[in-house]
C-alpha cells in the first residue's frame, strides 16, 4: 500500500500516523476534493492465520465501514469512502485533530484529568451514545483510546469494530469465534463476561470504567491479569471514586456508581437518561432532550462450542475469547505522533515480560509473568483451578467435534497446561506440553511459528522441574529456530532468547548469560526503544547478571541509570522504579557502602508498604534487605525484630512450613547467635530443621 502512494486514483497517501499487528493509518490527501482525511488499511494477513481468522477480521473490517458510515453526529467519527485495492480494505475517514483519553492520561503523566473536562467528557460521549443507540448500534468496546477529545474541546466515539446493530446489518454469531477478543477486560460489563444478552446498556457500563479511569488515574478494577479483571466486573463491588479523589462532585460519584451496578436494570435508563443526570449535577437544570422512545436492543451474541448442547450455560468468556488487553494507562507501543494517531484502538502487540524479580531472590528469579506465551495469568490457585476445568471441558468438546490435532484443540490443550502450571503441577504441566508438542508438529510442521511456541513453552516447564541443561538446549534450538523462521530481531526470537539467559544463570553461567542479556537488551532498544518496558526489564537482568559476576559497581551504574529511566517512564512509586531501586540498594551493600544501602531499603520498603501494602512479597523482600543492612551494620537487636516481622508475614501468608518462611527462621536464628542467645538459637535451628525434614526439604 505504501509502495503505489495512492489509492483508487484519489486518495494520496502522506505520512504514517499508526501502525500495529493488524494494519495501518495514513494521513492523505483527497486529491477529487482536495481535503484531507485519514485512511485506514488493512494489511493482508499472515499465512499462519487460518482461514476463518482472516475471514473474520476482514469482516469486522467492513462491518466497521458500514456502521460508521451509517452514522451521522458531531461525537462519532466520520466516514467517507470504504473500498477495496489491490487486496487492501481500506477506510477513509476524518482527519481529527486530538489525543485519545488514553494519550491525555499519558500526556498528564497518569494523573487523573480535571474535574471540568471530566464532567463535560461525560456530557459529550453520553450524548454521541445516546444517538447511536437510538439507531440501533452498541459500540460493545468502548474504552479511553476509543474516545477522542479534539482541540477544540470536541469529543468523538471512534472505532466501530466489533460493534452490533440491532438491525439492518447483518452479521453472523461466527464473528464471535476462532479466538479473537470481544471487548477490554478492563472496560468489559458483566453480561460480556458471561457471554448474556448485550444492549445499550453494557455501553454505559464501559462509559463509567472510562469515567471512574479519568477521574481517578485507574480503572475500577485495576489487577494483575484479565482473570483477575473480569472476576471483578463480575463480583466486586466497585470503590466510590470519591474515596481515590475527594474533589470530585457527588453527582458524579453517583453516577459513576449506578453506571457500574452488576445488572442492566440497575444503570441508567439510556444515555440521554444520563445524559439528563449529568446536565442537572452540573448546572441544577434539566437539559431540552428530545425524547427517546423504546432503544433498539441488540439481539444476544451466543458463542456456542463445538459439541456443546445448546441449552447448556455458555462457560465464562475470559475462559473462551479474551485475548487479554490493555488499560489506558498501560498502552504498549503507542502509534507515531500526529494528528489523529488516536483514530482508532491502538493497532499494537506487545511482549511485555511483566514485573521482574528482585535480586535478593534468586530462588523466585525466575517466575517471570511473560515467559508463558498466550499465558491467562491467573493469580490464585483457585482462578487457575477453574481455569484448568473450563479448558478441560474445551478441549474435549473440541478434539471430540475437530479432531485432537486441530488448532484449536492444541489451543485449549495448551491453556490447560498453563493452568497446570499455575497449579505447581510442573510434572503435569510438562506432560500436556510434551504432548501438545507432538500434535502440532504433527498437524503444522515443526518449525510452524505455533510449533515453537508449543517448544518454548515446554523449554519453561523444564526450567520449573529443574532440568536446566534440558531447558536451556531447547531454549537455545527454539531461538535458533525463530530466528530463522522470523527473524533475528522479532520479538518472539527475543523472548526465547532471555530464556536462554535466565537458564544460564541458573546454571551459574553468569557471563554468557550476560552476553544474552545484553544482545536481547540492544535489539529490543533497536525494536521498541530505549524506554519500552521490555527493554528497560531486559536492563535490569543485565544488572542482575553484572552483580552475579561481582561487577557490583558496573551493576550499581546501570541500576542508577534504570532508576532515573524507571522513574521518568513510570513515575517514582510505580512498582518497576521501585524495584530498580531494590537492585541499587542490594549492589550498595555489596559494595560495603552499608550506611548508603540501609537509608535506600528503608525508602524503598516504606514507598513498597505504601503502593504495594504491608504483606506484599516484594515489601517483604525489602523488609528482609533492611534487617540484612541492619546485621552488616552490627545492629542485631533491630535486626532481629525486623527479621521476626518477616518471618511471622510468610508464616501468616506462606504456612510454617514454607522455604521462605523457614529461610527467615534461619536468618532469626543467626541473629540471636550474634546477640549471644546461642541456646534460644540452637532451639530455632533444631526447629527448622524438623520442619524442613518433614517436608522433604533439602537443608539450606
């Protein structure tokens, strides 16, 4: 598309204002009127995508075309032509001048918008809501990066993608299907969830997400995983977000409340209904509306499994068709500046490898949240239970309806073995790995992109049974492989490669995991930039690796460096600033600079407790790293209490019996041994070691 510059004989591509997995926006010119507008292309999709995926997406595509060309109001983008060339869909809409609610929390460095702007947002979108239900259209994904607020104060609803009309378009249950998302876990309604009956209604709920996420700086339900997410839409009640942000004016509290009540009959009527609520918050008058009439409701969208009876109720959606996503806060490479660089929904994949360990944990250095591709990251046992059933009736529906080497009884085979996982049945997880392997080999060949990350995966698992020479061999055959097949610089080569390194360091091959370390760190600088979070994640096991080889004040420099990065990207409490921090304080000490490592633990473990919570694991870590300064430092006695508190947390949370918790019995044992009560020590000891007995535990 890019190569022939322009479209159709008319629309004359200029600069590239978005670009993601699924296509791209141009700024252009409309040569016939001379104007100019904003053309979205849709890229042909891979081989690897079946047939039915490509279908779909194309099909959303054009339902998006003919949704949003049939509207006409000043808060909906407009549309003005839609066609196909060369192969291409493409879209040519208004070229808008504005930033997304998702870049305006970014632009005010996460920081929650003003009250003003944030009730005249809420006026606007409701009114543009209230019009498109009146045709029959809900949006079903409304959320920050869909909603535009232009220069001049004007606010648009954008991206009618999976939108569903009530009537006149017809569309087909089977968009649904073949894995692709319906809907943002963080701004998802409970029906959604469910996978009941949408309407109007499940629009407005996803209205009060956005609207609690600009008035307070997060989503009602901010938690470490799309399970954890959507149970909260489901289950939880929601905090007032006068309780984050006391400026906030009652009515608004209200109204973000009813618009977040579990069932539709407890929201707002409609959007003009809500319309009318805000306009008498704000001024005490109510508004001249025109009345409404009965709103078209969209009719149910079932997602039926194969083989499923049909009266059977339809199993949890996150369990069937989340693919995860982002909250506004978190987007992950964000689209090329311009003009109208928020059309649209982000058209962006990340491989994000999560929150990463600290360096006094080597034992837990190696739970890394992205190292599990496609992973649920489930955060309870319980969650990864239901997950393990759910998956389990799946995949048996499948194989029974599709065959077991079908891809998408692969898939839920492959869920089951994350959920296992999770589960710390490591033996079973590799198991179900090893056998998914086989099945994919079979069906797609053995060095079909999913192949690989069936063999990465499987490399993981061996890692967690502690077959490490096994684990890294496979790593290092599926980094070659990818990088063959993908190439070097692709971010699935690259997250085969940090496994690679994390398996050397395992095995205490310090440098050479510090050699890959570092080639993952300058090709993610040269993919994603030198402060994507991936690359600012690889920085810090670079750091680890430096300290490993007692590099101390090389690793001491570059967590400075991290920290400052950290801090401009994230601000100075979010929990990765924090952590950089931990590695500078844990490198001060082995430095022997103890006076400067205590005062940096005791920052680090007061903004933890204060972010994080008392009991969180990393504010233990950094509890523990306080007592271990306060030892170096001969201050036993408030060593000792500090250790105490430690090991009476991960007793509470963890049971006597766990490595943790026994390891802090041991460092309170060696206290007292330093403050000369050898026999109360000699009595601790004894103890741990009885307990480390009876659970087969080898002595540390």
């Amino acid at each position: 598309m890019a190569e022939t510059r322009l479209i159709q004989s008319r629309y004359r591509l200029l600069d590239l204002i978005g670009r993601g997995g699924m296509g791209e926006v141009w700024r252009a010119r409309d040569e016939s009127l001379g104007r100019q507008v904003a053309v979205k292309c849709l890229k042909p999709m891979s081989p690897q995508h079946d047939e039915d995926f490509n279908r779909i997406v194309r099909e959303r595509f054009r339902r998006e075309a003919r949704v949003a060309a049939a509207l006409q109001h000043r808060g909906v983008t407009v549309v003005h032509d839609f066609g196909e060339y060369e192969g291409v869909l493409y879209l040519v809409m208004e070229l808008l001048d504005g930033r997304n609610l998702s870049q305006l929390l970014a632009d005010n460095e996460q920081h929650p918008l003003p009250v003003d702007d944030i009730v005249d947002i809420a006026e606007q979108v409701a009114d543009a809501l209230g019009y498109t239900h009146q045709q029959g259209i809900v949006h079903r994904d409304l959320k920050p990066a869909n909603i535009m607020r232009l220069s001049d104060g004007t606010v648009k609803i954008c991206d009618f993608g999976i939108a569903r009309p009530g009537h006149g378009i017809p569309v087909t249950s089977r968009l649904t299907g073949v894995g692709v998302a319906m809907g943002t876990p963080h701004y998802m309604s409970p029906e959604q969830i469910i996978g009941g009956q949408v309407d109007h209604r499940s629009d407005l709920y996803s209205l009060g997400c956005v609207l609690y996420e600009i008035a307070t700086g997060a989503p009602p339900f901010d938690l470490e995983d799309s399970w954890g997410i959507l149970v909260g839409h489901r289950d939880t009640q929601p905090e007032p977000p006068r309780s984050h942000r006391a400026e906030l004016p009652g009515f608004f509290d209200r109204v973000v409340l009813d618009l977040l009540a579990k069932t539709p009959d407890e929201r707002p009527a409609d959007a003009h209904d809500l319309r009318r609520r805000i306009a008498v918050g704000r001024t005490g008058e109510h508004p001249s509306l025109e009345p409404t009439g009965q709103v078209p409701l969209a009719p149910p969208v079932p997602v039926p499994l194969p083989g499923r009876p049909p009266a059977a109720p339809p199993p949890p959606a996150w369990a069937r068709r989340i693919t995860g996503g982002l909250k506004a806060t978190g987007t992950a490479n964000p689209a090329p500046a311009g003009p109208s660089e928020a059309l649209t929904r982000a058209w962006t994949t990340g491989s994000g490898t999560g929150p990463r360990p600290d360096p006094a944990q080597p034992a837990a250095h190696g739970t890394l949240a992205g190292r599990y591709e496609l992973e649920t990251k489930p955060s309870r046992k319980a969650r990864a239970q239901d997950a393990l059933s759910e998956f389990g009736r799946i995949a048996e529906a499948r194989e029974r309806t599709l065959g077991p080497d079908h891809t998408q009884t692969v898939a839920a085979r492959q869920q089951m073995a994350y959920a296992l996982g999770r589960l710390g049945r490591h033996d079973e997880a590799h198991e179900l790995h090893a056998a998914v392997l086989v099945s994919s080999e079979r069906a797609m060949g053995p060095e079909h992109p999913d192949t690989l990350r069936c063999r990465h995966n499987l490399a993981f698992s061996l890692s967690r049974l502690g077959r490490l020479e096994d684990s890294y061999r496979m790593a290092r055959d599926v980094a070659a492989a990818r990088a063959r097949v993908l190439g070097a610089g692709h971010p699935d080569t690259l997250v085969t490669l940090y496994e690679v390194g994390y398996a050397l360091g395992r095995l205490g091959r310090w440098t050479e995991a510090l050699h890959t370390y570092r080639q993952v760190a300058d090709a993610r600088t040269r993919l994603l930039g030198a402060d994507h979070p991936d690359t600012l994640a690889t920085r810090y096991e670079v750091g680890i690796s430096l300290g490993r080889l007692g590099r101390s004040a090389d690793a001491l420099e570059l967590y400075r460096a991290l920290v400052a990065d950290r801090t401009r990207a994230g601000g100075p409490d979010d929990p990765e600033t924090l952590r950089a921090r931990h590695g500078l304080g844990v490198n001060l000490g082995r430095l022997g600079r103890w006076d400067e490592a205590l005062a940096e633990a005791q920052a680090v473990c007061a903004a933890r407790e204060r972010v994080l919570g008392a009991d969180h694991p990393d504010t233990l870590v950094s509890r523990r790293e306080v007592a271990v300064a306060l030892g170096w430092l001969s201050r036993w006695t408030e060593a000792l209490h500090t250790y105490r508190q430690v090991a009476d947390a991960r007793t509470r949370l963890l049971g006597p019996g766990h490595p943790d918790t026994l390891a802090g019995r041991d460092d309170e044992a060696h206290c007292l041994e330093q403050l000369g009560r050898a026999h109360e020590a000699a009595g601790l000891y004894r103890e741990v070691a009885a307990l480390r007995q009876q659970r087969g535990q080898p002595p540390p």
